[in-house]
C-alpha cells in the first residue's frame, strides 16, 4: 500500500532541531512503500524535486517536521516505516542547490 508524504524542499540545513527552514518552491506530494529503505527514497527525492545526480544521494538530507522541531533521516539502513512515516507526513529536504 502506497504512502503520501509531503515533501518541501528547503535553501539550507537545519543546524539543529528549532532552526528556521526557507523553504524553495510549492510542497509536493510523494507516493512512497513504507518498505522504502532511506537510500531508495532519497534517489526518489532527487528524481521528484528534478535534483541533478552530480550531488551524491548522501548528501541529500531529509528531515522529518514535528511539532516541536526537525529530526534528521540519516540512517539508510532503516525503512521508512521504521520513522513513523504516514500519510500526510511533512518532509523537508535539503539538496545542496
């Protein structure tokens, strides 16, 4: 059963957890496998947002929004699942662009 998270693309890395984000261009919708291991979704991501391949998938860091703050995805060992991802999840992503 397919996922939609919905995915911001931001100008800079939070360098903590409250960091402010600017954000880059209108959120978008992402269906995914909550089976999607992390390093799957962050090439998903770079097709999705029309990233170039030139940054390595490592450097695309992805952020999970919570009431309280950002939590980094950075284990890509761990599926999506494993993070608590739902419908309507709100994702941030920083690219390196």
């Amino acid at each position: 059963m397919f996922t939609a998270v919905v995915v911001q693309q931001s100008s800079k890395s939070p360098t903590n957890p409250h960091d402010p984000i600017d954000i880059i261009g209108p959120p978008i919708l992402v269906k995914v496998l909550k089976s999607m291991k992390l390093n799957i979704f962050r090439l998903k991501l770079m097709k999705s947002l029309k990233v170039s391949l030139f940054p390595r998938r490592e450097a695309i860091q992805v952020w999970l929004k919570l009431s309280d703050g950002y939590v980094p995805l950075d284990n890509d060992r761990h599926d999506l699942e494993w993070y608590g991802i739902e419908n309507g999840t709100y994702l941030v992503v920083y690219t390196g662009d």
